[in-house]
C-alpha cells in the first residue's frame, strides 16, 4: 500500500487535467452515504470532532477521515488532519494513504473550476475572488484553466493577505492583470465570474451589484442560517449546487430565502451529476445570471485521491 504524501499531491495534481476527471466521475456513477461527524466530548464545551467520509465507484473505495481540534496549540499541532484511504473496488485490495488536506484544496477549487466551464459565459474574461484563505490560489489556477481570462480581482478583510495572493500565483499567470480591490460592489459590476470562498456570516455579494450575464459560486458557508449573498441574487439567477442534500441541509445561500417565501427547492435546477451527464439545461443565454452553491462531496475526495495515486503508479 502507498503512503502518499501532500507534497507527492501537489506535484501530480494540475488543470485542466484534474477538472476532466471530475467531470467524468460525477457524469458516471457513484454510492456516497452521507457523512458521519462525530463531536468527541459534547460535554465539556469544546468543538473537537472527527468525521468520516464514504464513497465508492466501480474502480475504487474511498474514506476520507479527518480530525477537527479548533484549540489546537499552535505550531505544534494543527487544526486539521485529514487521511484518504482507497482500496480497490473489484477485490477490497487497500492501494493507498493519502493526504487529505491538499487533496482537499485541489477538489474544492477544481469543483469550482468545473462549475464555471459549465455555467460561466464562454466568453468570460474577468474573475472576481472573494476570500484569502489557503484555497485561494487554488481557485485562481482552477478558473484561469476553464476560462481565457484576461483580470482576476481578490478581495479581502485584510488587503495585506490579498496582495498575498496575488503575489504567489501572478508569476505562473504574466499575462493576467491581478489588482487587489476594497469595493466589492463596483468590482462585482465589473466581473464575469465572482467567486466567494469567506468565513462571512453575512451577504457579501447583493443581487443588484451583479449585471446580467454573470456567473457566481459561493463555497466558504457552510450553515443552514448564515449566507454569502442575499435573497435578491437568489431570485435572479438559475440556481445550481453540488447536491441538492447538502444544499438543503447546509446552504442559508438557499435556505434562507426558501425561509422567507421568496424561493422552493424546486427552484434549484439540479445538482452536479446532472449537469455533468447533460441531463439538465445549464446557461441558455448570454444574458442569464448563474449561481453554483458548493457544500463539498465526499467523491470528490475519491476523484482526487484516485487520480493521484494512478498519476503516481504510471510515474
């Protein structure tokens, strides 16, 4: 069995290379039970928890697992550890360790990735990124690799942390312009794809600040009442998600307006698997605004960590 570590993911993992295989992986078929997350002393008010994430497809078994320790001391420890372990669909062989954390960064930006080169114009050439966390770069490369772009925008609580950005991904992208931005909603007027990957428990992006044609992704919330854009954007756009059970489980983006009367769950016009099989209408005009809502799926993890380990065996 490998034991395959971040920095082996990072050197096998690229776009558009990587999006391809999501696409065909949700276009096929899968079993995902839902995850299981388990808090580890619910009585002494701490958050610490561990999860556990099946999946499963005809070549291979994956379970993603990972431990969440908020007060962790720092440097000695981190926050989250994350392993993918995979075993082999036809005899139950296990084929691999994987390093879950930066096989989830590369999934969740090539999810967003894949997003776009469905939804987005074709003709896209501007990209507005809401949010400076360690999956920024990675959203950056993912968009870059699906659309010709010409500007990226990055926004940021703290400008510092977005030039940050900027500076470590501007060398593998010279003929991008890149400029940090503190008006989020001129910038949002001036973009063709706006993607949120933030911590806000409050509407970042407002339906009246996106003009027709737009494509917009919000993956940073993960809460039934908190949200990253408001009602208006909801009610304008075709909305779309990874999947419909996490969305109405985990998505205020939805939810919240499904809440007030001014959205139904029917309104969403699919999930993921039938968007890449095909098997729904996506953009049907220059003029429609667009919105993916990402909660993160546990075969993307699958995808990821598959795909490293076949680029690692052919090597």
């Amino acid at each position: 069995m490998k034991i395959i570590s971040a920095e082996q993911v990072h050197a096998a993992m690229g776009y558009p290379q990587f999006i391809d295989v999501l696409q065909d992986g949700y276009a096929g078929t899968f079993k995902m039970p839902p995850r299981q997350v388990f808090l580890l002393d619910e009585e002494s008010g701490k958050h610490d928890a561990f999860a556990v994430l099946p999946s499963w497809n005809d070549n291979m078994i994956g379970l993603k697992a990972f431990t969440y320790y908020p007060d962790n001391p720092g440097p000695a420890y981190k926050s989250l550890y994350s392993q993918i372990l995979l075993f082999d669909r036809g005899h139950g062989e296990p084929l691999a360790l994987v390093d879950g954390v930066s096989v989830t960064y590369w999934r969740t930006a090539g999810i967003s990735g894949l997003a776009s080169r469905l939804l987005s114009r074709e003709d896209a050439k501007s990209l507005l990124l809401l949010g400076t966390g360690n999956l920024a770069p990675y959203i950056i490369r993912a968009q870059a690799s699906v659309r010709d772009l010409g500007e990226i925008r990055v926004w940021g609580r703290n400008a510092g942390k977005a030039q940050a950005v900027i500076d470590t991904v501007q060398p593998e992208f010279p003929s991008i312009a890149f400029t940090v931005v503190d008006d989020v909603e001129k910038a949002c007027g001036l973009s063709d794809i706006i993607v949120s990957a933030t911590g806000s428990h409050e509407p970042l992006v407002l339906g009246d600040w996106v003009k027709p044609g737009t494509h917009t992704d919000f993956i940073g919330n993960h809460h039934a009442t908190k949200r990253e854009c408001d009602t208006a954007l909801i009610q304008k756009s075709k909305v779309y998600a990874d999947s419909r059970d996490n969305c109405f489980r985990e998505a205020g983006e939805v939810l919240v307006p499904i809440s007030e009367g001014a959205f139904r769950k029917e309104d969403v016009v699919g999930e993921l698997t039938e968007m890449c099989a095909g098997a729904i209408p996506l953009r049907e005009s220059a003029d429609e605004v667009t919105l993916f809502k990402s909660i993160g799926m546990a075969y993307s993890d699958l995808l990821g960590a598959g795909h490293v380990y076949r680029m690692l065996k052919d090597a």
